[in-house]
C-alpha cells in the first residue's frame, strides 16, 4: 500500500511517499481502508521530532512510528476476534497511529461510526481537533451558559470548532481572528470578533480558550473576571525543549497564587469525548470547516500549507 513514511526527524524533505506492507489488526483492533486523513500542529511536531522533550515519547534519534498521520475517516475492511462492536463495511472515524496510507490500525474503542451529517473530509478533519475544542471548553474551562468567553485563534482548527460549541453550550462568544477570518468567524456563531492586526483585545470574559499562543499570560490574564479561567491550548512557541508547553507549565506555577484558574490543557484521545462529538454532530452544533483538500503524494505541500498559510478551519488529506 501506499502511505507517508519518515525515518528521520526533519522537514518535508524527510517525508518519503512509499510502498509499505499492510498492516495487521490486532485481537481489539480494526483495519480500515483510509478514505481520508487529518492534517494538525501534531503532524508538525512529529516530523521535526520538536519540541525535544517530546522525543521521550516519539524516539530519541529517530520516529518510533514512521507512517506520519493520527486522524482518520475511513471504510473497516477486517476486524479481530474480540471486536464486538464494528462490523466489515462500517463507516467510522476517530484516531489511529499512521492515518497518512491507504490502510491503518486502530484499537476497536479508538473509532465511532461517521455520522451521516459528515462528509468524508470532515470526518477526518474532527478528531483531534473536535476534541481539543471540547476538553477545552468543557472538561478544563467549566463553560456554563451565559458566560462572557474569549477565543483566541478563533479562525484556526480547534479554535472555529471551539467558536460553534460554546455558542452551543450557551455562552456570549468572542472571537480574535485576523481580518481574512473575521467573517468567517461571526458566521460561526460569534457574537463580536476582534481583529488583532486592527485593534486590541478588550473586554472581560469570565472564561478565554487561548488557542493563539502568542501573547504574554500576564497580559492575556487582564481580560480575566477576578476569579475566570485561562485555558492554554495552543502556540507555536520555538522553545528547543520545551515548546508550546512552557506556557502551561508557567500557568502552574502561577496558579497557586492567584485567585482565577490558570491551566494547561493537555487533550488526550478518550473514546467518550469522541462519542460525545459525534452526538453534538448529529444535533448541529458543531461541523469542520474545510480549508483545503490535498491528495495523499502532496503532504508536504500540506504541512506547508498548515505552518505557512495559517488556514482558515482544517486542511485535510484525500487518500482514496
């Protein structure tokens, strides 16, 4: 089969569109015929193997993996002995290690049948991302309706989903976008944006999901009701060791001392919040916005078009 392959960390020079052997499922696990596949920051920081603490878990001097992608939409072609739930022929989507190939692997509760409401490009372009947003929004941010809420990055992947589920949970939504999105972002659901290149940030918002990464925490903390919450999702932050990440580490540090919540978020893959965005799929709260389509051979044209163009919603692979 055809898939995406890299055995050494670098640019999209290291990225090798290859002949590999299909793989196996495991006794838990589904293989699927890959229809499309996700594109996200992640694929970025595997690529270059940055930042470098993140190597514990990837591979020291090399990937541990080396077929590059995470999310997935796709077709279930065979099933192991103790699957139970997904049969042959299943539409599914959710999240597999090697998503950038025309087959892949995925343990049985790492998958959710595909919504009809999602297209194929949409389906992939949800997981990771979808998830993100809701964690975000709902596990660590506590959203309650009628909350005063900020967005950072709200044009972006996580940020336009972030966009349409907090208006769902009820929330009074503010998005900071530049001026390319800006429209784009009041026809998610928000109800004021803030164009960064034009103006400042002002307001007072009991929760802000930070999805940008680019400013100070003291100055993004101003916004704060005195007792709000700042989640720390995202940025691109060069760091050598350490990253995005050291901007949630100094939350932590700070945390204690003050009176508003601070926190990291880190979103892990949990079968129950990809459930939980299929259902608010299926009621219309929330639908990926897709940027851009690229074909399974132009990856590296993708990840440049994700680090360079700065999307508006996703950018998706078509693998078949």
């Amino acid at each position: 089969m055809k898939a995406i392959a890299q055995q050494r960390y670098g640019s999209t020079d290291t990225l090798e569109y290859t002949d590999v052997p299909v793989p196996e499922p495991g006794a838990d696990g589904v293989l699927i015929r890959v229809r499309t596949a996700g594109m996200d920051p992640s694929v970025w920081h595997l690529m270059t193997g940055t930042p470098l603490l993140a190597r514990l878990a990837l591979g020291l001097r090399a990937p541990r993996l080396p077929i590059r992608g995470w999310d997935v939409a796709g077709v279930v072609e065979r099933v192991g002995p103790r699957v139970t739930r997904l049969r042959p022929g299943d539409e599914v989507f959710g999240t597999v290690p090697g998503s950038f190939a025309e087959f892949a692997c995925a343990p049985e509760k790492q998958l959710v049948v595909k919504p009809a409401e999602l297209s194929w490009e949409q389906a992939a372009a949800l997981p990771t991302s979808g998830m993100t947003a809701l964690d975000g929004l709902r596990r660590v941010g506590r959203i309650q309706a009628g909350q005063q809420v900020l967005i950072l990055g709200a044009g972006g992947g996580v940020g336009h989903l972030a966009v349409q589920l907090a208006t769902h949970f009820g929330a009074h939504v503010t998005g900071v976008c530049s001026t390319s999105k800006a429209d784009f972002v009041r026809g998610l659901g928000a109800e004021r944006v803030i164009d960064y290149t034009r103006e400042s940030l002002t307001g007072t918002y009991d929760l802000i999901l930070d999805m940008a990464g680019a400013r100070p925490i003291a100055e993004t903390r101003r916004l704060l009701t005195a007792t709000g919450t700042l989640v720390l999702g995202g940025g691109e932050d060069d760091g050598r060791w350490f990253g995005p990440s050291a901007r949630s580490l100094h939350a932590l540090y700070l945390n204690p001392f003050t009176r508003q919540r601070l926190v990291g978020l880190l979103s892990l893959a949990k079968p129950e919040t990809l459930r939980a965005l299929a259902d608010l799929v299926t009621t219309g709260a929330v639908l990926p916005h897709i940027d851009r389509t690229f074909a399974l051979s132009e990856v590296a044209a993708a990840v440049d078009h994700l680090v360079t163009a700065h999307p508006k919603g996703k950018i998706v692979l078509a693998v078949s």
